[in-house]
C-alpha cells in the first residue's frame, strides 16, 4: 500500500478568491470541504450558489452565501457569515494559531448546519456548530479566500455529507457474538459511556475479593486492574481488610476503576494511607495536596463536605487512547500481557492452532461484543478458553497490542496494507471504536490507486466505513484508467459498487472506449487485460454463457452506463458489426441508438444532448500521432503553453527539461531534440553507468505533468550512426524505469535526417509516466562512433495531463 501524494500547493493572493470545477458540493445545500492552510490570519472559505471571480470579494457580494473566517482578529476569533451579515463571532484560540506550519481543517454545510472541525480526518475533532435558522439550501460552489495576507491552501477535497455523517466514526453497530455466529443488535451501544465503571464492584469477571471491616464484607475486584494502578498483595484470591471501612475502599476502587471519586474530608487521611500501603501513588499525592492546603486555609473543615479527586492523566503518553481515564501503568500492562501473569483466559485462532493468552476484563474495557461473550451466559462465559475462526493472527496479535497499550504500531508488519485492512474488519467485528478509528485514520493516509480495490472490497461489507466507501470510489472514479488497467483487482468488486464508480460524476476518463473495456472485463471477470476488440474474437470460439458466466445478466444492468453516443461514428460501425453485437440484446440495442443518433444529430445538429450525451471529466488531453513531424505531439504542445499561445521551444520557455548522458555542449544541445530544426550533428555520447557503456536522451515533463504515451518519434541527425538497439522507457520519479518499447537489431533507421516512428503497446500505453527515456542498448551502425545517440529530433504523443 503506497502513500498517496499530496495535492498542488494553492496559494491566494491577497483579496482574492480560488474557484474551480472540482470544489462543488454533489448535493446542493450539503457537503464538505476539507483542506490545509497556511496562513497568518484570515482563513476564508465562501460557499456560494455559483462560481465567483478570482477577484471575487466577500464583502462586495450581494448574492447569498455563507463566509466561514478561522482566525479573524489576529487569530483570535471564528466568524460566520450569511449574506454578508455576521451570524457567530467567537473566541477561538484553540482552532486558530499561527504557526508556521499547515494546519488541517474541515467545513460542512448540510441544511443549513454549519460544522467545523479541526484535523486531516473529516466529521472528526468538531469544534463548533452552528445552525442557520433560514437555511441555504442552494449553496454548492466552495471559493478558497484570503484578507490582507497570502493563504496558502493543498490537500483540498470535497466530500458528500449525510444526516449522521458528523458522528459517522462513533457509529459502530456492536454485535452479539454466539458461538461462530455474529447477530446485530437493533439498536447498538453508547461506546462513550463504556469503561471500567461499568466493571466497578461487579462480580462479572472478577478474579479476586477484598473482604472489609470486621463485618467482611465482600467487595469484588480485577487483579489485573488492581496490579496495572499499584502493588496489592495478589497471592490468593482474597485480601482482608480489617481495619478499613466500606467507603474508603469504595473510593480508592471508584478512582482505579473510573479516575475519579468524592469523599468526605474528614476520610482524606484514611483514603491517603490506604492508598499509600497499596501504591496507587496518583491518589496519595491528591489526598496530600488537598490536606495541605486544608491545613494552609483558614477555613474550618467541614466534616461533610466532599471533596472530588480526579486521576490527573488528562494528556497521557503520544497516542495513548484508553477508553476510560484510570491511574494505570501501561508498562505493567504490557507486561501482564506477554507474559500472561494473571490471565484468566486463553483465545485460540482455530484456523491457525495459535494461543493467546489474555485477561477478560482488558478485553471487554474496548469490546462490548467481547463482554457480553464473557458475561451473558454463552459458554465462553463458563470457559477458560474461547476459539475463534476467520481471524487473521497478525491482526488479532495488533488488536491485542492495541488493547493493552493503547497504541497502534504497524511498523513491523511485513504485508502493512492487508494486515491493516484485516485489523480494521477485526475491530469492526469486535467493537473497538478507538482501534477502528486509527485503522480508518491510517487507511485515509496511505490510501492510493493501487490500494483503492482492495480497500473497497473491505469496506464496502463495513456500515461504520461509509466514508471511507465513498473516498474510495471516488478516488477510483477520478483515476479510472489506471485502476482499471494496472491491475484487476477491480474485476473482484461486487456489482453495486463497480455501478456506483460508472454513475459518478467525478469518472475521469480518457474515452469512453475504456469504459466499454472495463465493463466487459468486469462481467467476464478477466485474469489478463481484456480490450473490447479481444473478448469480441472470444466469443467467435465462445458462447456469451460461457464467457461471462453467471455475470451475463450484469451486462444489462452496466453496459447502460456506457454512453456510446460518445464513441467515434467509424467505432460504432465497427461495433455494430461485432460478435458482441450479434450475441448480446442489449449491447447491440445501445450500439444501434447511438449510431441512430449520431446520423440524425449530422443531418439536424440541433438535437438537443441528454446527460447520456455529455462528455466525462478527463484529466488527459488527447494529443494524437498523425504523421512524422507533425504538430501534435507533447513537446509541441507544451511549447505553445499548453495551446494558449505561438510556439517557442519548450526548453527555452522551461516549461520541460531535457537531459542526456553526456554533458552539454554544441553538438549535444538538448533544445535542439524539442524543435523541428534539422540539425546535422546532434548526438548523446557514453558515459559508464553501473560498469557499462550507456548513452541516453531524458524528457521530464515536469512535476505536475504526466502522459500515457502511445507513440513517440525520433529523427536520425546528418551522421550515420544509425541506431539499431535501443529502449524507450518511462518513469514516475526519474530511477525506477518502466521498458515500453524494447528494440532489437532493428533496421529501421537506414539515412540520415530520416524520421520513424513507432507505436506503444496497449498496455504500456496506458501507464502514466513524468520521465521519458531513449536508451541505446547496443552499438550504432557506425563502428567509429559506436555508442553516440544520434538524434537531432524527439517528439512524444498519447494522453497528456
């Protein structure tokens, strides 16, 4: 699972708003916009019914909208704004804070509610709400803005938003586990009211039992608690207590089991020695501090006042997150657990023949599912010993981990992203909020195009997941030619997904031909990269039946989703004519209305489009081969500033960069490769690379380009050192080089000045890459100059972004 890359830094100038296509809500009136910002001050975001100018100002616009400013005042205070009135105005010292470092934020409006929250995870840390009375329900454009000082903005993402979205990482649907069965509860469990109180003087689970005062009476107990909070003589299953009254036992209990507790004042010095004689250290230093200032005071003690001490642990060890504040040592804990000391249960992983040893009452702290397993008279409730199946054991060994320290630590996990995503569906099986939340946390931070199949795989069976659902699938919708060509993993989605990825509104794509390739490949469930002209010559050896098996009725419900109107008129020729078409209903029905279509809309062009006839979002501009020398290709293009201007050559303007593997000079001239100037000496020399001779010519593209290339071209320069083996590779980052185009021996070249050209395979061409390389691999016609690269011209064609 790779990291994903952050988004394009954005910065705001002063009075000005950053408005674009892709900062909309889906839903008019509902939606969230989550973003880092740099900024001294003035963080402001504007939700407006249409899209501003960059010279838009808030306080000049008459149309509605909402204004959020996080660090108005010199980061003093939040405002919101409606239709330029200001609604809310509040001290806000914790959300806004000058730092010289990004901060994370997000805004969501639904109905009128506005919510802000602070961190990189939307609907979590929310910090203020605010519900507008007379609610817009029409805003949908998001504008990034600034007041007197630059903003800087990145990571900037849109989300949809539903009623429950705000608490959706407290949403856990907690189960009922019987046996090998897992049966939902109707209406779920308040996991923000379950702790150790809730095992407080509570016979469930104990292990031990004090017997106080001479009247011995039982109060029950958890050695493993006891132990993790101080030094209790744990010999036996009984501690006497003779000298000690009921309440104060009940108060060094009630602050071990939930952090806090409330005494008289006058019991202050009986609750310190006992403390003290058992080392819950914590609560002796509370007791001493509030005696001593008793004793400072003039205030007379008043034998019936109580006095409430709390465990002071309110920001505990980085990433410590136990659900319940309790005066324990971790250290201990972990100890208790790798060796087993006080265990009182043993949980096998039956398909594995693993063992663990673990304490019930740590695993029911985090799992309300693992307590009533424990407790409601199933048979795990009278056994020393649970099994478990369907559980991956590197995966229960992290939630174990999790339980007893607090922490999620993945660093060691050979396979992270399987692991991760097995501990996500193991703590959603089991109820441990904390841990599902980190699991999903993680899964957001190193989500990617490589990632996002398998992911959704998971989740899309996980309810408390719908946001990381959503992500996914739009994630996968945005880079729909790479998911669907880099692997196959997307072919293992179930229906209902894959239709939700075709119906987005965010599919980019190059062309709709891809998306008829994908689907075909979906219903067939490929095992190698299919295009539609392949699987059509299998079905000349195949029945439809046969081929797409028991998913021939999904070609029905999917193929509806390819807008064939989009398709070049030839193609649809070609279709219409297909054994697709011949043996599929429904394909040769969608084919036939398009044609149709499209021959009326050429002889009455005022037909009016459908939906079904607008074009997708694509990130890639076609740039086509059309002939040796033409005006088509990428460096072209990009010398003419992306089509906004005359040509200059790209090297000249900087707009590329072009290398090669000897330096510099008037005969190894890089800007002479991005013209169309003959140039009749023009040549890469060698240079040793890893103890043999290379000679190359290097394209990068730039940081924020990238291209699918399909055919690249070069010209011979005036010598004859005509190149016979060579490679044309691509590369994301410049190191690691993927091979398009092997050559070998190839005759070819055989003239100078000579143009050729040479076409990329279908899988290789649909690989994005920044770096473009020509390697010669072998030597040069000419004996006296072997390994110069003779090229005085190189011009590159595909997708382009």
């Amino acid at each position: 699972m790779v990291a994903a890359k952050e988004n394009k830094f954005l910065t705001v100038a002063p009075f000005e708003c950053a408005w674009s296509d892709d900062l909309k809500f889906r839903e008019p009136g509902r939606g969230c916009v989550a973003f880092d910002a740099f900024a001294h001050n003035d963080v402001t975001v504007v939700f407006r019914e249409n899209v501003g100018s960059q010279h838009y100002h808030y306080k000049k616009d008459n149309s509605p909208h909402y204004i959020v400013i996080i660090g108005s005042n010199r980061n003093r205070r939040l405002k919101i704004q409606v239709d330029g009135e200001s609604v809310v105005d509040e001290e806000a010292s914790d959300l806004c804070r000058c730092s010289l470092e990004f901060e994370s934020y997000w805004i969501s409006i639904y109905d009128g509610l506005v919510s802000i929250g602070k961190g990189r995870y939307p609907f979590q840390n929310l910090v203020f709400q605010w519900q507008d009375a007379k609610p817009n329900c029409s805003v949908q454009y998001v504008g990034l803005s600034s007041w007197d000082k630059h903003v800087g903005y990145r990571n900037v993402s849109v989300f949809p938003v539903t009623r429950d979205r705000i608490s959706l990482w407290k949403q856990v649907d907690y189960r009922e586990v019987k046996g090998d069965e897992v049966e939902e509860e109707g209406n779920g469990y308040d996991y923000e009211q379950w702790g150790l109180g809730n095992f407080l003087e509570s016979w469930e689970l104990s292990d031990t039992v004090f017997l106080v005062g001479d009247e011995e009476v039982d109060v029950p107990a958890h050695k493993a608690i006891l132990q993790a909070s101080g030094s209790f003589p744990l010999s036996g299953d009984v501690i006497q207590l003779r000298g000690v009254s009921y309440p104060i036992l009940h108060a060094l209990l009630q602050y071990i089991y939930t952090g806090r507790t409330q005494i008289l004042e006058s019991e202050l010095a009986p609750l310190r020695d006992l403390s003290s004689s058992f080392e819950v250290m914590p609560l002796v230093r509370q007791c001493e501090e509030y005696i001593n200032r008793l004793k400072l005071s003039e205030r007379v003690s008043d034998p019936c006042e109580r006095v409430e001490l709390s465990c002071p642990i309110s920001q505990p060890l980085s990433g410590f997150m136990f659900p319940t504040a309790f005066p324990a040592d971790v250290a201990k804990l972990k100890k208790f657990y790798s060796s087993g000391e006080y265990s009182d249960v043993k949980i096998c992983l039956s398909d594995h023949g693993l063992t663990f040893q673990s304490h019930k009452v740590i695993l029911s702290l985090w799992s309300v599912a693992f307590a009533k397993m424990f407790t409601n008279g199933m048979s795990e409730s009278h056994s020393s010993t649970i099994y478990l199946t369907d559980v991956s054991p590197e995966a229960f060994k992290a939630m174990l981990n999790f339980m007893y320290s607090g922490e999620l630590n993945m660093e060691d996990t050979v396979n992270f992203g399987t692991d991760l995503i097995h501990l996500l569906f193991l703590a959603d099986r089991f109820g441990v909020v904390p841990l599902h939340q980190e699991c999903c946390k993680m899964l957001l931070e190193c989500l990617s195009e490589d990632s996002v199949c398998s992911v959704l795989q998971v989740v899309s069976s996980i309810s408390s997941c719908k946001l990381i659902e959503e992500m996914c699938k739009r994630k996968f919708s945005m880079h729909f030619d790479y998911c669907t060509t880099a692997s196959l993993d997307f072919v293992l989605l179930d229906q209902a997904t894959f239709s939700d990825i075709l119906e987005s509104a965010d599919l980019t794509v190059t062309s709709e031909e891809k998306i008829l390739d994908a689907v075909l490949m979906w219903c067939m469930r490929a095992e190698e990269p299919q295009r539609w002209e392949d699987i059509d010559e299998l079905i000349n050896y195949s029945d439809p039946e046969i081929l797409f098996k028991e998913r021939l009725q999904s070609l029905d419900d999917l193929l509806p989703h390819v807008r064939f109107s989009l398709l070049p008129y030839e193609l649809l020729e070609r279709l219409k004519n297909s054994n697709l078409s011949r043996q599929i209903p429904v394909f040769n029905r969608l084919v036939k209305e398009a044609a149709s279509f499209l021959a009326s809309r050429l002889t009455c062009p005022g037909n009016e489009a459908t939906s079904r006839l607008q074009h997708r979002r694509s990130s890639f501009k076609e740039l086509q081969y059309i002939r040796d020398g033409d005006s088509n290709g990428v460096l072209h293009f990009v010398g003419t500033s992306y089509g906004s201007h005359q040509w200059v050559n790209p090297v000249l303007a900087k707009k590329i960069i072009i290398t090669s593997s000897s330096p510099t000079s008037r005969f190894t001239d890089p800007k002479a490769l991005a013209s169309k100037t003959y140039v009749g000496t023009s040549f890469a020399g060698p240079r040793m690379e890893d103890g043999r001779i290379s000679s190359w010519w290097m394209v990068d593209l730039g940081e924020d380009h990238q291209l699918m290339c399909n055919y690249y071209t070069f010209r011979q320069d005036g010598s004859r050192a005509y190149a016979r083996s060579w490679k044309f590779q691509g590369s994301m980052d410049g190191n690691t080089w993927t091979d398009l185009r092997v050559h070998e021996n190839d005759q070819t070249m055989c003239k100078a000045g000579q143009f050729a050209s040479w076409p990329i395979t279908a899988a290789n061409a649909l690989l994005p890459f920044r770096f473009f390389r020509l390697v010669l691999t072998g030597p040069t016609a000419d004996t006296s100059t072997p390994w110069n690269f003779c090229i005085c011209y190189l011009e590159l064609y595909g997708y382009f972004r």
